[in-house]
C-alpha cells in the first residue's frame, strides 16, 4: 500500500482499514505528521495529560484513573502552602522536557506555554557566568546589579520524532510497525484474520487537533484505540486488574505514612504524611508518560501506551526517527529541567539541554537555539559570535513543593490537601463510616511502594489501597461477605423506593 498521509487545510489526511463483520479498525496507514503526534504523548508530563483529558472534545471530559482528583486538589491549593509563589503553576502547567522536538509538530495539543528565557542586558560586557535564566526581569549578577535581564525567544532545529518520507501501519492497539517490505509482508493480513477483500472496506479520515485530543484519550482508556477512536467515538474503558511492581528497594529515601484503614473492607480511607509525602505525590504531574512506563518495566497497564511505547523500543533509529537522541526523548522519558533539584523518589532523572545565543557586540538576535553542529563553547567569526549557555534554575527549587513542617491529608483517589482534624472527621462523616470501624496503621513506603501508587493512580481510583495493598493487613473473609450483603440490600431498597415512586 502507498503511504496514505498528507497535509489538508484542517489536519492530516488518513485511510483506515475496517472489518466490515465486526467494524473495527484492523490498521491505519499513516506518515510522518500523524506518527510524530502519537509519539509525542509519550512526552507529555502527567500533569499536561490531566488537564487535556479534562478539556471538551466531541467525547467530552474524561478521568484517568486518580490523575484528574490529584491534579484538581493540587489547583484548589492555596499558594499559602507551597514553596514558591510559582510552584502551583509549574506543577498545573509542567514543561515537557522534549518542547523542542514538539513545537513544530502539525497538530500539536499541549497548551502549555513555551519556556521564556532572559539574558543580560549587557551581553557583550558581562563577566558573570552565560546564564538563560527562567525569571522575569531578573538582575544579572555582572558589574552594575541595575542591569536587568531580556527576554530571548528560542529557535528549535529538530523536527519531530520520525524522518521525512517514513510511512507505518498503526494496529487497534497502537502497535507502530513500519510501512516496509520486512514487516508488513502477507503475514500481517494473516495474524489480522483477512480472508480477503470482500471482508474489509477502506475509509479515509481528516484527524484535526481535536481528533488528537479525543485519541490521547481513547489511548489512555481502552484497548481498541482506533475503533473507538473513528467509529465508536468514545473510549471502551477497561476494567483493569491491578498488579503490584517487583522493584527492589534501593533508596535509602524513606517516608513515614499514617493510614486510616477500614475495618470492614481492608480499604485506606486516607493517608496522613508530612510535607515529603505531598511531595512525592505532587511530583506525579511532574513525570513524562514515556518516563512513567519506563520505570514501571513497560507494563502501566495504561489503555494502549505499553504497546506504543514497546514499538518505539523496538524502531531502528537509524531508518525510521530523525536521531537517536530523538529515540531516547520517546523511550527514556525525563523530567524538564525545572525539575531537576526536586529529590524525586521515584528514579526518573532531568533533562539537561545547551542553548546557543548569536550576538555581534551590543546587538544581537533574540533568540536562541539548540543548534548542535557547533563543536566548541564558543564559535566566532567576522560577522559575530556563538556562545553556550545553560538554563539557571529557579533559587529554592530544591526545597520541593510544598511548606513544612505540618501535615498532610491525601484520600484513597489521591485528593490531597493540607491535614486538619475537622476535614477528617467531615470525610468520615461524609462516607458514614463509624468510628469503631477504623484503625490506624504506620508504615514506611519507599521505591516500591511509591512506584506502586503511582502505577495505581494511572488506572484505579483507589491508588492508595491498590498501591500499599501489600502492607495492609488482611480482612477476614466474613467481613467482607458481610459488608456486600449490606450493600446489596440498600441498593435493593433504593430500586424498591424508586418503583413506589413510579
């Protein structure tokens, strides 16, 4: 089949092939602007994918797992609470450390704000360390502490993620098979069970950026991506079954939790920790998805990205993606360099990237770029100069983000907020749980244990009890047939009620 992509006024041009007996998608074929576009999820942090997945589309708002519930405490967050006064935005609007291979993709979805940096007035004359700095009207530390700082746009040389000319064959469940000879020979229509072409119809698709949008959502949620993506339109949610990760413990970072448990069903009805447990759960929005399925053994369970993410892996990058560095940007996800004075306890490390300013004396171009084809610090000519530069920190970024010392409360499907007797007991209230029916429990959780709220949080709502689940003790059997008995005799009494009133 010939490559079937192009560029139309309102989006990318794409042909699907479609069992006409079951109507599900069997592949698309699809180049580089749509491939790029589906690759670039992997690079979105988790805090972006809360707030996308939250927008309208044509299958409107949808949950991931706690996602939604840990980012919307996080925005009802008073600044009164948090390290920095810009620590809230930086979490609710998290830069992804892979802007530059994103920014000028065709249908591009995040709407986070380009990273803005600012240099010193003096340029030419300045002895202080080549700083782009992330603060506004900042003063340079050079000779005269009245300079200010200027704002410098940056200039991007990559462009996506796969080579220009690339054409692939994307399965229902986003498995990226490159559109060759050596891979989709005859025995692809075999292993997708096509006796011939009587059973299956071709149907071409415009996908414009809200079709993007519906797709990141499809692709978190269900197994059959691109049947509920183009025919069903709306995602076939799973019911997953949770599995706990198998990672050693080797961190000597360590956090002391109180549980609340319920006695009758063994589950958490909340947490209670100090300012390096909000911490570790802020830090979620901060993780790249690519970054998360990494360190979760690529296996998140997460709708479709397993697989996408494994086709990647499995891509020569020498063939098919512009670099191996753009490889490395989709398999081994990092944090954006804001982040990286954040003691993490989940091991997913920073990005760190080299910019390079032109100038000639007192006048030079406002913009920057990651140009890689220079070989020195600093390269000069008649016509002007090239310098390197690394991108400062925000001062006190390493403090983390919340304040301390106090408390902290986060429910089972990770509502965080600042600890407080009298929230607890409206929670308890709030649910009808008797007071006799709780125990309180300590435990220390460390890397596995966080690993495993965070794998819970992407595809439960109950990340906490799913996540400790191994530190809890064991409910006695009786007690939970009890319990169920219980509900399924309020459940009966409230259809009874609803007949009468009929």
């Amino acid at each position: 089949m010939a490559t079937t992509t192009g560029q139309t006024e309102k989006g990318v041009s794409l042909k699907l092939l479609v069992n006409k007996d079951t109507n599900k998608v069997l592949f698309a074929e699809a180049g580089k602007d749509f491939v790029d576009v589906l690759f670039s999820f992997l690079t979105l942090p988790l805090g972006t994918i809360a707030r996308l997945v939250e927008k309208k589309s044509s299958m409107g708002p949808v949950s991931v797992g706690c996602l939604n519930k840990l980012y919307g405490s996080l925005r009802e967050f008073d600044k009164e609470y948090t390290i920095m006064e810009t620590t809230k935005e930086m979490l609710l609007q998290p830069k992804n450390s892979s802007e530059n291979y994103c920014s000028n993709l065709k249908l591009n979805i995040d709407d986070t704000q380009p990273t803005k940096f600012f240099l010193c007035t003096m340029i030419n004359g300045c002895s202080y360390p080549r700083y782009l700095n992330l603060s506004t009207n900042k003063k340079c530390g050079c000779v005269s502490y009245s300079n200010h700082t200027r704002s410098v746009s940056l200039k991007y040389s990559c462009n996506g993620f796969v080579k220009d000319g690339s054409s692939f064959v994307i399965t229902d469940n986003l498995v990226v098979i490159p559109n060759s000879v050596q891979f989709t020979s005859l025995g692809l229509l075999q292993d997708l069970e096509i006796n011939g072409s009587s059973s299956v119809k071709e149907l071409t698709v415009t996908v414009t950026k809200d079709k993007v949008l519906d797709m990141l959502k499809c692709s978190l949620l269900s197994k059959t991506t691109l049947t509920d993506l183009f025919i069903r339109n709306k995602p076939s949610l799973e019911n997953y079954k949770y599995f706990s990760c198998h990672q050693e413990n080797n961190c000597n970072i360590q956090i002391n939790v109180k549980l609340v448990i319920r006695k009758s069903d063994g589950k958490i009805l909340y947490a209670q920790g100090e300012k390096d447990f909000a911490d570790l759960l802020l830090g979620f929005l901060s993780f790249p998805l690519g970054g998360v399925v990494r360190v979760l053994g690529e296996n998140c369970f997460v709708g479709n990205i397993d697989s996408l993410y494994k086709s990647i892996v499995d891509l020569d990058e020498t063939k098919y993606l512009t670099s191996k560095d753009a490889k490395n940007r989709l398999v081994d996800c990092r944090l954006a360099a804001v982040f990286q004075s954040i003691k993490h306890i989940v091991p997913i490390d920073y990005s760190r990237m080299d910019y390079y300013c032109f100038y000639q004396g007192e006048n030079y171009e406002q913009s920057v770029g990651n140009h890689k084809f220079f070989v020195s610090d600093v390269y000069r000519s008649d016509w002007g100069k090239y310098e390197l530069f690394q991108a400062e920190l925000p001062k006190g970024s390493y403090e983390g983000y919340v304040k301390g010392p106090r408390a902290y409360m986060a429910t089972d499907d990770l509502v965080l907020t600042p600890w407080s007797p009298i929230s607890a007991l409206q929670l308890i209230n709030q649910l009808q749980i008797p007071l006799n029916d709780l125990q309180e429990m300590h435990v220390t959780i460390g890397v596995k244990e966080c690993l495993s709220v965070l794998k819970a949080s992407l595809i439960s709502t109950s990340a906490l009890t799913n996540g400790l689940c191994h530190l809890l003790p064991k409910v006695k059997e009786e007690n939970v047939k009890s319990k169920l008995k219980v509900e399924v005799k309020e459940e009966l009494n409230i259809k009874q009620r609803l007949r009468k009133r009929v």
